[in-house]
C-alpha cells in the first residue's frame, strides 16, 4: 500500500473545556425584531407610514448606491406583496419621502433625490407628486412637479421634514464627498450644507415655494433667504418632532467624528473649519461665529456613519418618550438621547444590532420602524425591550485567559488540544507584531458544529465559536527572541451575533486580564539602534487595545465578520509542530467542513463555461446551458445524491482552489501582491456595502478595471497632490492611495483608520512599485493571479 502524506492534525479532539459564553457586560435594555418577517428587500433606505392607511411607503435601491424605487406594503404583516409605485427618474437615487400635514385633503409627497436629467450635472431635487387618498391610491408619476433643486453629486441631503407650523425643513450636504474641496460649507450664496426652510403652501414669484418671513437671513443679498442653520457636512436624517418642535440632524463627519445636531435657528456648525466641535481646516473662515457645538459626537471607535432618528412618541415603551433615538450604519447601535429644560443628555446606548441602519421613522402609532440595507435580506425592524435573562450565560465570561478553558498553559501559550491553530497568506498589517492565530469550536453533543465553507468573503460558523489572536511585540528591534505577549483578542459568536474582546497580558507574562469595553492605549518601549531620530536608542511605540466597538467596525458585516477565515486565505501550507500541511485538506480530515457539494460544482461549471464560450466567441448562455445539462446527466438532482447534501469534503482539492499571494513574497507576481495587500488591509471596508461614500472595491477576485480605484478622481481629501487620482497608473505621486497608506496620525488621512500607529515600509515600497508599472486604461477583464 502507497504511503499516505501525513495530516497536520490526524485526528480531532473534541473541545469541552470552553467558557466562553455570553457577554462580560450587561445586556442592554433593547433589542430588534423583524416588523414584517415576510418582507425581504434590497437595500430598502427609508420607511414612511402613508396617512390614514394601513400602508407604508418604501424607497430601495437595486445595489448599495442605487438607482431607486418607490415601493408600497401593507404595514400590518397581512401581505408579503411588494407594489412597485415607481421608479426614480432617470436611474436617480432616492433618499426619503415626506408627507404634507394635509396629505388627507391633497394627496401631496414629497420625494428627495438625486440624479441627471438630459446629461445636465447632478441635482439634489425635492419633487412633489400626487397620491390618491382613497384605494387604491394610484400614484401618478406624471403628477412630479419640482419644487426645489440644487446642484449636488455626493453629500446630497434631501431628506425633509415638515414642521408644526406647516413650513418644509430640508438637509443640504456640502455637495461633494471631497473633504468639501468646493468651500460649500460656509459660503452662504448656496442651497449647500445647510438646513433649509421653505412654505410649499404659497408660490413664490417664478418659482412653486416661497420663504418665509421669519427665516433668519432674509433679507440679506449675500444669502440664499432659504436658509435656516449651515456648516453641515452630510446630514443624513431630519426630524421634527411635533410635541416639542425639536428639529434634530444626524451629520456624517469625515476623519474622526460623527454628530448629531439639535437645530435652531441662524445656527453654524462650522464644517468646514470644523468638524463637530473640532477643529478641520483651521486656515478655512467662517461664514459668521459662534461655531453650535454637536448635542452629541461619537469618535470613530463608537461609530463610522450615522443615522439621523426621531423623537419617540410611542406607547409601546413609554420610559423612551421624549426621547431622541439614533443609530449608525456600519456598527448596528442605536442610542438615546433627550432635550429638556435647556440640557441635553449624554448618549446612552440603547440597543445594539447586525442592522445596517439608513433610516428610523415613526409610524401612524408613533412606534419606531428602522431599515436594513441589506441585499436580498433587508427589511424593516421594530425596537422592542430585551429580556435580560435570554442574555444570561450559565458561567461567568471570562475575565482572565487563564479562566476561558482554552488555554492548557497560559505563561507557555499552549492552547487546548481541540483549539485548532492557523495562519493566513496575506496578513494584516498590525504594527509589525509577532501574530498567533487558532479556532475554537466547542463540541455540542447532537449539534452540527462544522464550519460552513463557501469561496468568497468569511465563513460561517457556528454558535459559541471563538477565534483568537494574540499578539506580540520584540522589545529588541530585529530580536526574535525579545519577544513579548501584549495582547489576546476573542472574536466569538453568541446567540448568532459576533462580538470581540481584548485582554492585556501582564509583564510576568503568566495571564492576560480582560480589558474594558472602551478599550485602552499602552505605551512600549523598543530598543533600537542609536540614531538622530533615537538617540537614546529607543522608539516609543503606542498600542491600542480596540473597544468592543472598534472590534466590529472592521469586523463588519460587508465582510461578513471573519476576515482571516475565508478559501482565500486559508488554503496554504502551515507548520502543525514539525507537520506541515494544507490547512484545508486538515479542516477537511477533521470533519469540520460543510461544503455545499453541489453548489460549488454547478459555480464552478458556470465559471469554465463562462470563459470557453467568450473564447468561442460563442453566447455565455448557451455554453452555461450546455455544461448544466452535462453536470445533471452525471450528478442528477436527487436528494440522496451526494451531491445536494452538504458534506464533509471539499469540492476540489486544495490545489484547485485560488488563493492569496503573500504580498512580501518577492517572487509572486507584482500586481497579485499588491492586490492580496489591499484584499487584506482594505477590502474589509472598501468592498460593497461596506459603509461611508468611497467607491472602491478592493476584493482580490474583483477585476482590476471594476475596482473603481484606476485614475478615479478621490472622493474625499487630495492632499494637495498635482492632479490626483486614487490610483494614477505610472505616478505615485499623484495616487492617494499611496499617500495614505505611507502616513500615519491625526489629520494625515491614513488608512487603514483603525488599529495601526506605524507605517508598514514593505507595503510601501510594494505598491509604489505596482503604480509604476501600471498602465492606463486598465481594460483587463480576468482575475488576479488567473
């Protein structure tokens, strides 16, 4: 009998020991429930409840940006049926709809958008139609009338609100997403980045509004009279809460700060000078002082896009009346807050959630409904009191490593032997540390714990899985054996949701201590050799143990939270203590795998029939037909074929797969090393649906030329750089990308944002070789590394 290659692990050891369960804090007093379990949307963006119906209006976009649909559903769960009203004119995307206070009597929403008419620059445009009040309320799409534009092609605003006087509140973004490189935010001769106020109910001369009386600059020639408040970067939401006549704004910052405004009149909150109450451009004047601080900023470690909210004025959770109730796209937390007798209080999070959160409305009973944009699977969601006792684990979490159950020796770092250790092909760059990484999946007597292996993005895994990472620092430069355990991180699954935690190690290197759930910052001391820069021979190095939010900022839902474990980066070689094996074909003997069999076999055919037929010159369909029909003439479709089963083997062996090139391996290609390093370090938010404004698509497998990264005008800061680009094929100098990945501190625009102090030199050095080598245009139409 022929020798069989040894595996890095022969057999699996069932993990027992693990107390990893349940949460160090405690729960929060709110979680969210499905509205209407039946409706699944794409990217559904704004909820409204339609007056004196049993209806709501939807606005959703066909991807991530659009174009956009007005849409309408029974809001009592009673149907599953999705009434398309209309589309957006001309492709456009829509942001929100607004009903008049006397909709009852005219029929009249409003819809906010944007979008090009005739090839004309884009608009920001609030355009009314007509709605019939009796079913079964047509809507007539030739009823548009425009009531106000302006220029706009990023920052657009456009949502409304009407207030208890009857005049119509409007956002304005500064009309760029170019770190308002038009000087929009305090030019007072524009509709732009602003609060507007206008009275649809009497026509103006030449135009279908006019301005009230009392709005605070009329009168003025050097200001749009439609002006209310300015200095707004982006407002996403505005509310008008009828009790109160509180007008609040959530206002998307750029570098470091997110905020939520409470708006009143002739108010200037500073952008671009400012962001929230911090200084931006400081060389940048101001329209006219004072500079109104936030009622509340969140840093980026809390929160990276926020959603505006609304005043609950319920009755379902009557402690929350008064109250005003925000959240944030990329993180899913929702907080409250509440203005009264002159004082504001601090945010207190309320809730936290996998939502990816673009609007809060109240519906007809004032309850409050929330979107999730997500594809296929998005919806509407309700806020509902949690139950603090669904929450509670059996054990106390751990608060030492030494109580976790995964650690057979902490002051050795010897793992259990059921924690399976692995490594990735493209690491992320994390300060030059020493990394070690393992899974740990508990066993379950009865229960499927395998890992649901599929080719893009994270894997899915089951419940009470916890990854680990820990790392180290050499307190020598250079020394190897210097090295010093500073930080653990679990990122562990509970209840179906992903939260991560930090422990510090302590200096006798015997246990790590959990850290709290704001995170920390460590100074270390690292010898060097001496030089004008150390002359002292030390360089101080500054370690950020993440909060609990910034764990899950990068570990986004876009990315599908696991980042490390995908098909891309854990098909390689690994050394299993003297065995070093394809960790795939290991994952595989263990029995650990679920491998949709089928599935991939069918992509993969798709995918080979694909390439022979544009080869061919032939149609892709006939070839994809063709090969289908041969996959069911050989595999069936039966339910006890193996082929429809999920099962415990690959598809292909490990070889078949694609893989990641280690980008500072000199020997792979140029560009599949640079593309593996962005993969890693920036497709976990540049990639769709990802969160903020950039465009990029930085995934590996994504052709070159459908990145949006090659001689791409930059979105946000150009960093003074002679015509930049976000990639400028053959020039460094003109590439922002470079720009920001060779930097790092406050105001450098350095990216990564999070997690990382100092610059990665290799990585450098490595993609200012690949721009030069660039040419432009990218026309190519494969995959990297194929």
């Amino acid at each position: 009998m022929a020798n069989v290659r040894p595996y890095g692990i022969a057999e699996r050891v069932p993990l027992t020991t693990s107390r990893v369960v349940g949460s160090p804090d405690p729960p929060l007093p709110y979680r969210v429930t499905r509205a209407l379990p039946q409706l699944k949307l794409s990217f559904p963006i704004y909820a409204a409840g339609q007056p004196g119906s049993d209806r709501m209006i939807l606005v959703a976009q066909e991807n991530s940006y659009g174009p956009a649909a007005v849409l309408r559903v029974r809001s009592d769960g009673s149907s599953a049926e999705v009434e398309k009203l209309f589309d957006v004119p001309n492709g456009g995307v829509a942001y929100s709809v607004c009903f008049h206070p006397k909709f009852a009597e005219n029929g009249y929403f409003f819809l906010g958008w944007n979008g090009s008419i005739d090839g004309s620059p884009k608009r920001t445009r609030i355009t009314r139609y007509v709605m019939e009040t009796r079913e079964p309320y047509k809507v007539d799409p030739a009823s548009a009338t425009e009531i106000i534009a302006w220029d706009s092609n990023g920052h657009n605003g456009g949502d409304m609100a009407f207030g208890p006087d009857g005049t119509l509140y409007i956002t304005s973004g500064d009309g760029t997403s170019d770190s308002d490189v038009n000087l929009a935010g305090q030019d007072l001769t524009k509709l732009l980045a602003k609060v507007l106020r206008i009275d649809v109910d009497k026509p103006g001369e030449g135009q279908p509004y006019s301005v009230p009386s009392d709005n605070p600059f009329v009168g003025r020639a050097d200001v749009r009279p439609e002006t209310w408040a300015v200095g707004l970067r982006n407002p996403w939401r505005i509310t008008c809460d009828r009790e109160s006549g509180q007008i609040w704004v959530g206002n998307n910052g750029q570098d470091l700060w997110e905020q939520v405004y409470l708006v009143r009149k002739g108010d200037n909150y500073g952008w671009s000078k400012y962001e929230g109450g911090q200084i931006f451009y400081e060389q940048r004047k101001l329209a006219y002082e004072p500079v109104t601080k936030p009622a509340a900023d969140h840093p980026h470690r809390e929160a990276r896009s926020l959603t505006g909210g609304v005043v609950y004025r319920g009755k379902k959770l009557p402690e929350l009346v008064g109250h005003y109730i925000y959240g944030d796209y990329s993180t899913g937390k929702i907080w409250a807050i509440k203005h009264e007798n002159g004082v504001t209080s601090p945010p207190r999070l309320i809730a936290d959630t996998t939502l990816a959160i673009t609007s809060f409305a109240a519906d007809l009973d004032g309850e409050i409904v929330i979107t999730d944009h997500k594809r296929d699977d998005g919806g509407l969601y309700r806020l509902e009191r949690n139950d603090p006792a669904a929450s509670e684990a059996p054990n106390p979490f751990p608060r030492k490593l030494s109580e976790s159950g995964l650690f057979a020796s902490v002051a050795g770092h010897q793992m259990q032997p059921g924690v399976i250790p692995y490594s990735v092909n493209s690491p992320l760059w994390s300060d030059g540390a020493h990394k070690e990484r393992f899974i740990a999946i508990p066993h379950k007597e009865g229960e499927d714990m395998r890992i649901d292996f599929s080719t893009p993005r994270g894997w899915n895994f089951p419940d009470e899985t916890v990854l680990i990472k820990s790392f180290a620092i050499e307190t020598v430069e250079g020394d190897p054996k210097s090295r010093r355990w500073i930080e653990t991180r679990f990122l562990t699954k509970q209840s179906g949701e992903w939260e991560g935690y930090s422990y510090l190690w302590n200096d006798e290197q015997t246990d790590a201590t959990l850290v709290e759930a704001d995170g920390l910052d460590r100074e270390f001391q690292i010898q060097v050799p001496r030089s004008p820069e150390h002359p002292d021979g030390l360089r101080r190095q500054v370690w950020r143990y993440p909060s609990r939010t910034e764990c899950m900022v990068c570990h986004s839902r876009a990315a599908n939270f696991v980042l490390g474990l995908t098909q891309l980066q854990m098909n390689k070689d690994h050394d299993y203590g003297g065995v070093v094996d394809n960790q795939l074909r290991v994952l595989e003997r263990l029995g650990m795998l679920k491998v949709n069999y089928h599935g991939e076999a069918i992509a993969k055919l798709r995918e080979t029939a694909a390439a022979k037929a544009r080869a061919a010159g032939l149609t892709e369909k006939k070839a994809i037909d063709a090969f289908a029909a041969e996959f069911v003439s050989k595999y069936g479709h039966s339910r006890d074929q193996r082929g429809v089963q999920p099962t415990s083997l690959l598809t292909f062996s490990p070889e078949k797969y694609p893989r990641l090139p280690n980008p500072y391996d000199a020997s792979q290609p140029l560009e599949a090393r640079a593309r593996s390093y962005l993969h890693a370090n920036c497709s976990i938010c540049h990639v769709e649906a990802g969160g903020g404004n950039a465009r990029m698509e930085l995934e590996f497998t994504r052709p070159l030329s459908e990145t949006r990264l090659i001689d791409e005008p930059p979105m946000h800061h150009k960093f003074d750089l002679p015509d930049a680009r976000l990639i400028a094929p053959g020039h460094p100098e003109r590439s922002v990308l470079l720009h920001r990945i060779r930097h790092r501190g406050p105001g450098t625009g350095q990216m990564p944002q999070l997690a990382t102090s100092l610059v990665d030199r290799e990585a450098v050095k490595l993609i200012e070789a690949w721009i030069r080598e660039l040419k432009s245009p990218v026309a190519d139409a494969n995959k990297p590394g194929e």
